[in-house]
C-alpha cells in the first residue's frame, strides 16, 4: 500500500487488481492503518487500479463504515467508474473521474469570454477551456445546469466530457459543425438583419420559458446581494433607490440565462443553441437585457477601442449590433416606450458592472476608478426618472 501525506490527509494509492485473491490482505492492511491514523482524513487515488471485484469493493466499504460517512476516490479510470456507477458507489463515494489529457495547440479559436477560451476541436465537437485549475467545480455545475435546462425545454448544449488541458480544464461539447453568433457576426456570413432576428428569437423563446419556482437561483436575489457588496460606492439615497427597485419586483420564473452575449450562442444545423449554462436562473428579462448592456456598452464607454480587443470588431460596429437587438427585441413602438425600456436596462446594468469592477481587479488604477464613477454618476441620473425595472 502507498501512502502520501498531505497534511491531515492521506491519500492511499490503490494498483493493479483487486478481486477475492488479494482483498483480504488489503483490508488487514487498510484495517492496521486507519487504527493508526484515526483523526487523518483518507483519499483513495485509483490512477492505477485497473480492476476491481466485488471483494474489493467490501473491503471500501468496511472503511466507509470505519469513517462513518462518504470517502472520496479520485483518478478514476473509465472502466473502473463503470464497476461504481454499476455497483451504486457513486452513490455512496465522492467519486472523480480521471480526466483524459488534450492539447489545444493549433486548434481554432472560435470564442474568447471573460472567464475562458472555446476551441474547436473537429467538425462535431468544441472546448470550452476555463481560466484557473480550480475550475472543475465550474463545470460540474454547468453540466448539471445544462441537463435540467434542456430537460425544461431550452435550446442548449451538454457537455460530455471534462478534459485536462494543461494546468486547467475544459468541457467538451459534441455541436456539429457550430459557430457562435459572434463569429458569424464577425465574418458576416449572414447579414446583421437575419442573424438577429434569429438571436432575438432565441432570447425571446428563453424568456417566454416559465419553470416551477426554485428550479434555477433568483437572478433578483442576485441582484440584492451585487447592491449590498457596491454599497461602499453609493450614497443612502442612491442605495435605498435601488434597494426599492429591486424589492418592488415580483419574483418571476422566466428563465434568465445571464451572460447571453453572442459568444456563448451557437448556431447548429441552422438552430441557435445556448452554451455557458452557469449562470442560469429565473427572473425578469431585464436582468438578461443588463448581461447584455454590460457587454456591448459598458465596458466601452471609458475604454474606446475596448470593443477591438474583446469583440475584434470597432465600437461603432458594437454600438450598430446593440441597437440593432434592441430594436429586434422590443415590438415596434413609439421611440419614447423604447427609450424607457433601455432606461430600466441601463440601470440594472450599472448594478451588475458596478459590482463586476468591485469584484476583479478591474477597480484598479485610473481607468477602474473612472468606470466605476461614470458608473455611479449614471446610477444618480437614471433614478430620477426609473420608477420600475420590469419590463
């Protein structure tokens, strides 16, 4: 048996074989060490266990048992995960796959986010790479989010497998032959009137999706802690405002989806289909609509040229796009009912940038003190006249 320590836990590398030939001297082995390590937590690695029997499996269980409650098994192999799937202990074990190696070295780059890279890797599937070794919780969630969003109806991807890719980690989705609306935008292999009209539609679809309450988070509870964490930049009148704005809403269940810019839009065999399913919850479409201000209009108002580096395409061209969904969006109307739409968007998107700057580093140096008071400036005007965020 190989023991590494780290710290107050051990993890016990488990190899080769396990069946009723050996389990025996394994468990007097495993059974002689949690006497002596009784307070230590235990990790078993099974990176090199290549099979294990039903004997085996008691042996894990005897240890549980000893611990009194879920022990957790990592590296995994495929086969070997079959044997717990099958036997329930994923049920019983915290249980993590082993996770394949892929290099993205040459490998098209179909999308740039805040928070990662998509690739494409053949005709049929895509990467999505996220910043940070620490992303495996990330993904997991997203899958999970993903299977009940396409379970409850909405146009979305699901991700079938999570990679190792270098020191980070990627889901990979199977979508054949995708594009992300950004890159038919960006290429303009369809004109900007039709490839909005068809993201449109989608954002529409979305929110005309209503779920059982509790299915996704509360995108205005959400709201209501962004405003206690940007308090520090907001007088009492200011916060006091949008306090009452946000606890005046209903809570709605129209799906909301959260960062539905055109990068985390696919267009397959002709359909647009949703990726980036993290941020899912429920609400009103305004809090879709400020995701959306924050991208296009927020980040280059104090920053010109800021559309160049994250959209590659001019401000003009970003400013176009924006208005051109707007228009979309909302039915044809007198320009005074649109204007107040965008007010109310305008204004929940000053919530949310002000707390993205007050929760990244981009609060730092001059250009982060000067968004975050063109910000606070544009919160005091736009009060004077928003009475209600619904739209």
């Amino acid at each position: 048996m190989q023991v590494t320590k780290n710290g107050n836990q051990s993890v016990i590398e488990l190899t080769g074989r396990i069946d009723s030939g050996n389990a025996p001297v394994l468990e007097k082995e495993l059974l002689e060490f949690l006497d002596a390590h009784r307070e230590e937590e235990i990790v078993f690695d099974a990176e090199r266990l290549s099979y294990i029997s039903s004997a085996g499996l008691r042996v894990l269980m005897k240890v549980r048992k000893l611990k009194g409650g879920p022990i957790t098994i990592i590296n995994v192999t495929r086969d070997v995960y079959d044997i717990f799937e099958t036997t329930g202990f994923t049920e019983l074990f915290h249980v993590r796959k082993m996770y394949r190696s892929l290099s993205v070295d040459g490998l098209e780059v179909i999308g740039r986010g805040f928070y990662g890279t998509v690739y494409r890797i053949d005709a049929e599937s895509i990467v999505k790479v996220y910043k940070g070794k620490d992303s495996i919780p990330i993904i997991e969630n997203e899958k999970r989010m993903a299977q009940k969003a396409f379970l409850n109806g909405i146009p979305t991807a699901i991700s079938y497998d999570i990679v190792k890719v270098g020191e980070d980690y990627g889901s990979v989705f199977e979508l054949l032959n995708a594009r992300t609306f950004h890159e038919l935008w960006q290429t303009k292999e369809l004109p900007l009137p039709e490839l909005v009209a068809k993201y449109t539609g989608l954002l529409k679809t979305v929110h005309a999706t209503s779920l059982e309450p509790g299915i996704f988070p509360s995108w205005r509870e959400r709201f209501l802690e962004y405003l206690d964490v940007i308090a520090k930049h907001l007088t009492k009148k200011q916060f006091d405002g949008l306090h009452k704005l946000l606890t005046d809403m209903k809570e709605e269940q129209t799906v909301v989806h959260g960062d539905i810019q055109m990068k985390n839009v696919m267009m397959v065999d002709n359909e647009p289909m949703l990726i980036d399913i993290d941020t899912l919850g429920q609400g009103n479409p305004v809090f879709d609509l400020a995701g959306l201000y924050v991208a296009y209009q927020s980040f280059k108002e104090d920053e010109p040229g800021n559309s160049l580096s994250f959209f590659q395409m001019p401000d003009e061209e970003v400013d176009r796009l924006w208005h051109c969904i707007i228009e979309d969006y909302f039915d044809p109307g007198n320009e005074d009912e649109r204007q107040r739409m965008i007010n109310k968007i305008a204004l929940t998107a000053a919530i949310r940038f002000l707390f993205l700057l007050e929760t990244t580093d981009l609060k730092e140096g001059d250009l982060g003190r000067e968004r975050i008071a063109h910000t606070v400036a544009h919160i005091e005007e736009l009060l004077k006249t928003v009475t209600s965020l619904v739209i």
